[in-house]
C-alpha cells in the first residue's frame, strides 16, 4: 500500500546491534519492534532455580512476537532476548508499529502470520520438554546438527 510505504520510509530506521547486546531484559518497557535484515536473536526465561529454556530463535526477515504483544498489550516485556550473532535491523517504533495494525490489513496480516508461526515453533519446544526423555532430545539434537554438517 503506497501510504504504508510512505510512513515506513519516514518512521523505520536501521540499527546495528553487536552480538551478545541484550536487547530486552524481563520487565523491561518495548519502545519499538526490530525487523531482524541480518544476524540472530535468541528469546529465553530463566526460573527461579537458574535454569533456562530458549522459547525460539530469529533472524533474517524474522522479528519477535513477544515484542509484538508487548507493543499491542501495552505491557513489559516477558521474557530476555539476546543477540547471539551480530545484527541488523529495521525498527519501528512502538506507537506507529500499533497505529500501522489498526490501519493497514497488510500489516495486520504480517504480524498475524508472524505469531502464527512463532507460536508453532513454541509448541514444538514445549512438547519435546515436557513429552520427550532428555536423551531422546540430546540424540535427536545431534543427528540433526549431523544432518546440517553434512549438507
């Protein structure tokens, strides 16, 4: 749509963000939404005990869909995310990536698709978690990594 264009070109900006930079910490308020071009953000909880668990990873032409719900809920952020390779990327700020929602079924359709996805991913995690043994998971991570050496 040429008036999205538009208002992209005047509200987007591009950043540069170093590997190992936390981008959010939990609580922390989202004032705007990266639109990953290059590089990976990692997403994890940590509990009480210390333990962590990565909820899912990003990268090109990917973003976050916990930032997305923060943004549209008005909340802080829930969980920690992390860069674990150098990146770059297009951000909007909070205030126009709600606006842009309301308005514009193409960017409404984005950000539906967006958590859509993710929230797949998600499941996928949880249920190896809470269904899969532990060694079952170690083995099935390492023919995967296997696989991907191979290629």
């Amino acid at each position: 749509e040429p008036t999205l264009l538009r208002e992209y070109k005047q509200s987007a900006f591009v950043a540069h963000i170093p590997k190992g930079r936390d981008v959010f910490m939990e609580g922390e308020h989202v004032d705007s939404i990266a639109l990953l071009i290059s590089g990976v953000v990692r997403v994890f909880k940590i509990g009480e005990m210390g333990r962590e668990i990565t909820l899912y990873r990003f990268g090109n032409g990917e973003s976050c869909i916990l930032t997305a719900n923060a943004i549209l809920n008005q909340r802080p952020f829930p969980a920690i995310a992390v860069v674990e390779s150098e990146a770059e990327a297009v951000m909007i700020p909070a205030a126009v990536f709600r606006d842009w929602v309301r308005r514009y079924d193409l960017w409404r359709e984005f950000v539906f698709d967006l958590l859509s996805q993710r929230l797949a991913s998600v499941m996928t995690i949880l249920d190896e978690v809470v269904f899969l043994r532990m060694d079952a998971r170690i083995a099935d991570f390492l023919l995967k990594k296997a696989k991907a050496g191979s290629s």
